[in-house]
C-alpha cells in the first residue's frame, strides 16, 4: 500500500500546513489530496468577477508544491479508517499514514429557501470551473441580486458592477450591511459608498423565495417586495466541511467543526491534525467558540498544525478576528471587538476615535482621510479592538493595531508606540490616529 | 509680571507637548514660545521642492494651537532665569513659568568645508521664509549638487529633479547612500532608484571645497573630481539646538543634547523638561545613548512630557528608531536594528527574508513586490529590528514591525501573528512576508 509520512486533506490551508510541515521536518514525506485541480485564492473570489478578470488570476500556485517537496494526489477523499491509519479516496489507491491533517475547509450556507435550486442562484463554491461558469453567466445577465449583505455580499456587490451595466441589489436580512463584522457608522459609510456606485441596498429585508421556471426571475421579500434577477449570489455564510472527520469518528464541536486543542490536534485522535475553516476556533479574549472564518486564520492554524505533526511544540491564542475590505475607493478594517460586540458582552469600556489625512501635509497627492476608532478594557486600559476606514494603507494599519492587542498593550503603550512617519506614506507624526485615539482614552480612562 | 502655567519653547514637539498638557491638565494656561511665523512639518521639507509645491502646503496649522486653548508668542526666547523662573524674551515682556519645556529642535551641520557660505548653498534649515528662498533659487538654476546622501539628501534629490529639467548630483562620503539607516541591499536598491531617474550619485566621496565668487560654481571633492554647481544643498545632519538650555544651567549629554530622564524631565531642574531633537536620547535595546533624530520620536516624547508636567506618570521605553521614505515609486522603511548595526555590536543574531506580492493575487493592479527582513535576538528568539522595501503599503507594515518589536514578540509570536489580509490591501494569507520570514527564522533558530 502507498505510504506517506503525513497525508493532509484540502486546499489553502492544506498547502500551508504541508509547506510548514515540510520546513520542520524536511526528511517527511508529505501528501496532500484534493479533489480540486487548483485552489483558488479564497478572499479574491469576489475579484474574479470585476477587477481580477477571471478565476484563472486568481489561484494559488501548484509550483509551492513541487518547490516545497509535497506530492499532490487530485482526487476525492472518502474514508478515513484511523484503526488502520489509511485514506481511501474515489479513484486512487489508499494510502497509509503516520499523521493526517483535515483542511478540508467550509462550504456555503444554502438555506432553505423555496426555489433556491433554481438556475442562475449560485452559492459562493471555492471551486474553479463552477465560478468560471458563473462568471459567463454574469456576461448575459441584466439583473443581479445578492442575497446576504455581509463582506462577499459587498465585495460580490461592488465588483460585478465593475464594467458592466447591470442592475445590482443587495438583500440584508440585518439593519445594516457587514453588521456581523462592524460598528454602525463603518457600516454606514460602507452602505454609502456602494450605494453612490449605483447598487441599491434593501436591509432589513428577508428572502421569501426565488420564483422563476427553472432559471430564476425574481426573487420575492418577505416584505412583499419582488426583485427582478436573471442571477443570484448568495453570500449568507459557510459552515464547516467536516462530514467526512465525522464519519471517521472525529469529535465535532461548535457548528459542527473538528473539535481541535490550541496545538490543532484534533480531540479524538493524536495522530489527526485539523486546521482552517473546517476545524472550531476558540476567541482570543475569552476562549468561547468562535464562528469566525478568515484565510489568515486558516493560514496561521495551517503553520501551527503542520509544525507541531511532529516533535515542535506551538500554540494557537484564540482568534482575535482581523478583517479588511474595500468598497469602491475606500478601505475598511477591523481588528478585535466592535464596540457593539463589546457591549453586547456587558464589558466595561473606553471608545476613542481620531481621524487623520493619511499623508502629510494632507495636500499630497491622493491623499485620504483616515477615520480610527480603539476600543480599551476600562478597568486595565487594555486594548481589545480597533477599527479604520481609509485609503489602501487601512489594510497594514489595521495590522498595527492587531499587533497590540496580540500583545495586549495598555493604553500608555500606545501612547507612547514609536512608529515610522512618512509625508507620501503615513500620516503625520502629530496626527497619528491610532496615537492620538489613545492619548483621548488615556484621559476617559482616569474620568472614571 | 506676565505669567503661565506652562511655557514651551520651539516648534512641533513644543505643539504637540502643549496639547498633550492641555488634554491632561485643561485647568493649566500654556504658552508656546518660537520665533517662527509658522511651523513646517519637518519630514515634509523635502516635498516642499516637488510634490507639495512650496512650504506654505507643508505647515503644522496653528488652529491646533486655537482649538487646544494654546497661547502663541511668536518671538524669540533668549535667557532663561531658572532661579526666578521667568523666560526673557527678545521683544515681548518676560513671562514667568511655573513648568518649562525645551522643545527647540536641531541644527543643521555646518561643516567647515572651505568656501561654505558662498551664495546658494543652502544647509536645510525649518524656516518657511528661508525655504521660500531656496525653492525660488531652485527654479533659475541648472546645476544642484547634493552634499549628503542621506534620507534627507536623498528625497532633496528625488524631489528637486521632478518637473525640472535640471543635473542633481548626490556625493556621499560612505560606500553606499542611507548606509547609517539601511542594509546594503536596501541601499543598492535605493540608489538604483533614484540613478534611473537620472539622478547621479558620488559614493565615497569627500566634499574637499566649494568654488566659485560670491556664489558657488562648482563643489570640488577630495578626489579631485569638481562638479558644476549652481545651487548646493547640505544634508549631513543636524544637532541638538540647547545653547540656551546650556546657558541656563541645564546639563547637556550625549552630541550637546538636554539631558533627560525617561519621564522628560531635565536631569538638572525638577520643573525643566525637554522633548525632541533638542534632548538626549537612549536606545531602547541598550539603554546607550542614540544619535537618532525623528518627528516621530519627537511627537512621542512630547505627549509624554506634557502628560508628566504635573501629577501624571508615563515613561519612554528609549528609542527603536523607525524610518520610512520614498525614493521614486518605491518606499523602504526599517525598525529597529540593521543586520549591519547588530553585527556590529557583535549580536548573535538570525536573519531571514521573504518576498511577497503586495496584493493577491499578484496579478491585482498596481500590485508590486514586497521584501521584508527580520532580524531576531539568536538566543532568546525575540524581533530586534526589520526591513520593508516595496509599494506605498510599506510605511504601515514596517510600524506593524515596530510594534512586534516595542512588546519584544518572539519568533513563535510572529508566526502565529493574526494579520487582516485582503486582495486589494495586503499580501495573501499565504504570502504573508513578516509571518513567512518569522517561519524561516524558527528553523534557523532551532539549528543552532
């Protein structure tokens, strides 16, 4: 029977964790099985749509493979037997081995909506000759309307629009688009930006069905509203690919993903490794089931799960939950609690905001203007989360402030953080929003 | 008599400290002393010459003073009493003080080159007035040669070559330009940069006279090579402005800088501090004296000073010292510690690199390559210093470096860092250039 050291299920994550694996133990023979012929890049599926041009910019390449030694079997899974330690797939010959690793991933939401196997309404797959498919159908459509107004709704929303003169709407069941991800007046200023390219937005609106023959031809609101649509994306959430771990006897916790430790060895089996979407997720601040579902996080656990298959020894702290979109020209980011979450919580806290030109002086060219919030443990003057909205720097600076929460700084460190101040790249030492968000808490914070 | 709570002396860590004491103690009357109209934003000097088009788009705007309940005195202060504590000044009536702040800033280095005070050559002083004259001496001339190819030396001559067709010539006396800042590699990739502009760069060169009648005509080096000039900018460096500090008593230390402690305060006079380019300053690794000059260190300082004037307690952690610039369309930042600068100390260090793609896919518009560096302590495995070069995204992540520097973050920290990613935004998950030089760096730690 074919063997391998270590045998790793999936796309993105799995890529990661054998790229780890194989720098930790260069002597390992390292297996990945997927049944897809390339894995897609997953935060740029929405890109293949308007800015990317197609699917086929948007993938992972297989030459980290060959150039990290992994050997690639395309094929589907089908059984885990872990008394034997094989894996049985549809068309190859099994295989044995000594460690295993789920990254099998998620998969759409598709609720239960009637009509909702109607031509034309696509679920969100990470799958290359299916978004090709959509991508085609995208070109003869005249009405498009996405269903769930969350970052793949608003980023499916803003791209399809991109060169093509087509209706857009979005449908959030929330009173307001990416509510799940940030505070009202970051969504808000969203809403705006994708409402000013065109796109209507209905929030507050649930789907009641898809009508049509058997291509969709409208999409009916619970509200009574009817929305003309030759295509629909729906883009409501994933849940975790984990029926295969399941029937191999793995423990499921939260929503169903592979129940892992901090070291992403699943609970059942010392041998079988789970990382990525589909395994659960702890959160950073209070360790309860997260739902969070991000490619970094994928990536990170990925690193850890393939390190630690052996004798290395590393930990997973919890997510803290980074997120960066864009809409239109203007950028958005999250790192940590909102201040909804916060409350919702009951947590005592301390909310600054500061804005800042994210050049010096402002008048450079194409300069922006940075809108930063942070939010601080009251009691401790620990930071928890931070938010930004800007131009393109948002993406990295949404990354300083991930930083210090990772390392729980308090309040008098970020006062005092020493960063670099550049007049084309940064605003001005002076200005600094994330600085002056925290001299501002510094002083609610002794108020109290 | 007239008198103030708080008398700040100099320019903008002098704004900043007076903000910084007014959100602390809003009770306080403060009063900001300097003989300058209007303060510049000290990095963006050099921008004054091309993109920003002239010094009145590159001022600090003294609304920042009116909206913080800030006096302005525009005179110039010229003893300091410390037994009376009163300040004299030039035209206006003395003013008593119960706290002082030394904000005076630096000088340029003058250095006694035969023939230096000819006519149009400039050393780059914070005068609106006297830049006003330099930018208006720049537009009749032909030949500009640049005496110091350091940051400041370099972005005069980015700048002073756009939109003009004019020889800029850069001679410095080291074997690479930004040598006491960047690696080698960044520096040959600067200096690549801007040659492909045009811009001609003498290394290893020695200034040895500038020629010429009442104004220079041409600027001779030791090697005996002499260069056309009609205009000669001095970039070599600047030093701490304390002749009054020094004549009133305070003691100086390192390069005549105020001496202060880690709260600001002058080691001298309980109710003296000093902040900024005016004041010693020690490295954050070694507690060693640091010749390091940055508006980001100043800003830092002086919130710190201003919040220590009274009751408060904050302390500076010494200086890691972060830079970032542009040369062209290519920004290059570092934190912390050189691989050239720990070698040096003879530091048993591990040095790692990755390459990434600043979008993702790379294929994105506008994408451009990122090369990061890390340098981790070999021993313990913390992150003492990095290197950015690449697109305008380059000035945040080099301060996401300098935050995982600040909280003294280990390399496993670093590899299980959660970063927001995003295609348009950030490398991939993937690609992820600080966390995959963090990978690299484990295993080298772990061979040793």
């Amino acid at each position: 029977m074919n063997k391998a050291d270590v045998v790793i299920l999936g796309g993105l994550s799995g890529i990661t964790a054998g790229i780890s694996c194989r720098r930790h133990y260069p002597d390992k023979k390292v297996v990945i099985i997927r049944k897809e012929g390339t894995v897609l890049i997953p935060c740029g599926i929405p890109y293949i749509f308007g800015t990317v041009g197609g699917p086929e910019n948007n993938v992972v390449p297989d030459g980290l493979l060959e150039s990290n030694g992994i050997e690639l079997i395309k094929d589907e899974a089908i059984k885990v037997d872990r008394a034997a330690k094989v894996v049985y797939m549809k068309d190859n010959e099994p295989i044995a081995y000594d460690k295993l690793v789920f990254a099998t991933g998620s998969l759409p939401v598709v609720p239960p909506i009637p009509g909702i196997s109607k031509g034309n309404v696509f679920p969100v797959k990470k799958d290359f000759a299916y978004l090709k498919d959509v991508l085609k159908c995208m070109e003869t459509v005249k009405d498009v309307v996405i269903i769930g107004g969350g970052f793949i709704g608003m980023e499916f929303a803003d791209e399809c629009r991109k060169g093509r003169n087509i209706n857009v709407t979005v449908v959030e069941m929330l009173d307001r688009c990416l509510m799940m991800a940030m505070d009202d007046e970051y969504c808000d200023e969203a809403e705006k930006k994708l409402t000013d390219t065109g796109v209507k937005i209905l929030t507050g609106e649930r789907v009641a069905s898809i009508e049509g023959g058997n291509n969709v031809e409208s999409v009916k609101l619970a509200s009574g509203k009817e929305l003309k649509a030759d295509l629909v994306i729906l883009g409501i959430g994933a849940v975790p690919n984990s029926t295969l771990a399941a029937d191999a006897g793995l423990e499921l916790g939260f929503r169903k993903g592979i129940k892992v430790d901090h070291n992403l060895r699943t609970m059942t089996d010392p041998d079988i490794f789970a990382c990525g979407d589909c395994c659960t997720k702890e959160s950073f601040f209070d360790g309860r089931p997260s739902p969070v579902m991000l490619a970094s996080v994928a990536t990170s656990e990925a690193r850890i799960a393939g390190a630690n298959l052996f004798s290395s020894y590393m930990s997973f702290c919890g997510v803290i939950s980074v997120f960066a979109t864009i809409i239109d020209d203007r950028a958005f980011g999250v790192a940590g609690m909102t201040e909804r979450g916060a409350k919702e919580k009951g947590l005592a806290i301390v909310v600054t905001t500061a804005d800042a030109a994210d050049t010096h002086p402002g008048g450079m060219p194409n300069s922006t203007m940075l809108k930063v919030k942070l939010i601080f443990a009251a009691e401790t003057g620990t930071i928890i989360g931070g938010a930004v909205s800007g131009g393109k720097s948002t993406g990295e600076l949404v990354n300083v402030i991930a930083a210090c929460i990772l390392h729980k700084m308090c309040v008098d460190d970020i006062v005092a953080f020493q960063m670099g101040t550049h007049p084309a790249l940064t605003s001005s030492p002076i200005a600094y929003p994330i600085v002056n968000a925290a001299c501002k808490a510094v002083l609610q914070l002794r108020k109290r």
